[in-house]
C-alpha cells in the first residue's frame, strides 16, 4: 500500500509541470482579441405599425419620452437576402422592433408584433397618404 502511495505521489509530482499552465497560455485563454462580433443590434418598442401599400410606417419609442417614425419598405421583404423580417409576438411581451447593425452600417430590421392584423398594434394609412423612403435602400432611425 505504502508503494502504491510513493507512485501515485510521484507520478503526481511528474504530471505538475506538463499541466500547468504559463501566465502567456492562461492570457491568451481569456484574450479574445480579434473574436470580436462585427454584428450590433438596437431594440426599440413599437406603439403602431401604419400598413402603406408601398411600405410599413413604424412610430416607436425614442429615448425620453418622444416618439420616432420611420419607414421601412415592404420591397426589402421580398429581397435576397432579406431586410426586413416579421416575428409573431410571444405572449406577455410589448411589440418590438430590432435593428441589425453589420460593421455599422444598417443590416436588416425585425419587427416583433402580433401576427393578427386584428390588434391594435396594426392600422391603415390613409389612401391619400404620401410617404417618404419607400424607396430607400437604408433605415435611417433615431434613437
């Protein structure tokens, strides 16, 4: 028994120095340097989406208490890849809407909202209603 406990320690004693680590090994486990995400994201919460025929018209939430509108066009849904995106929304949760950043410039844009065009969340432009950006390649948002 007394050997087997001389060889268990000694053996221990050998394998110190192959599993420890060196202050630049244990750096460069917690360094992340170049693992950096180029993606971002912006979450802001939606009191309206306005159904135009060439777009959607957005009023959310600005920071403080203003209200901000923007236009994002209904063409960018059916692009390749696609700009804009549609998630039903989960019970217990406010609308939403999430802009995606890539290398800070605009990506894509989500819009968390009930699917029922039903809910008060979802109305109607006015026929007659002009709207500006239909045709714009970029979300242009201020938060």
């Amino acid at each position: 028994m007394k050997k087997l406990l001389i060889v268990l320690v000694a053996a221990l004693c050998c394998a110190m120095p192959v599993l420890a680590q060196s202050k630049d090994d244990a750096k460069h486990i917690w360094d992340h340097g170049d693992n950096v995400s180029n993606l971002a994201y912006h979450n802001v919460t939606v009191y309206k989406v306005l159904d135009h025929s060439d777009a959607y018209v957005v009023l959310y939430a600005k920071k403080g208490l203003d209200i901000g509108k923007v236009t994002v066009p209904k063409k960018w849904f059916k692009e390749i890849p696609r700009k804009l995106e549609f998630r039903n929304l989960p019970k217990g949760l406010n609308p939403y809407m999430t802009v995606m950043y890539k290398d800070d410039s605009f990506m894509k844009v989500i819009i968390t909202v009930p699917q029922s065009r039903l809910d008060a969340v979802w109305g109607v432009t006015d026929s007659g209603t002009e709207v500006e950006g239909t045709d714009s390649d970029t979300l242009n948002i201020e938060y």
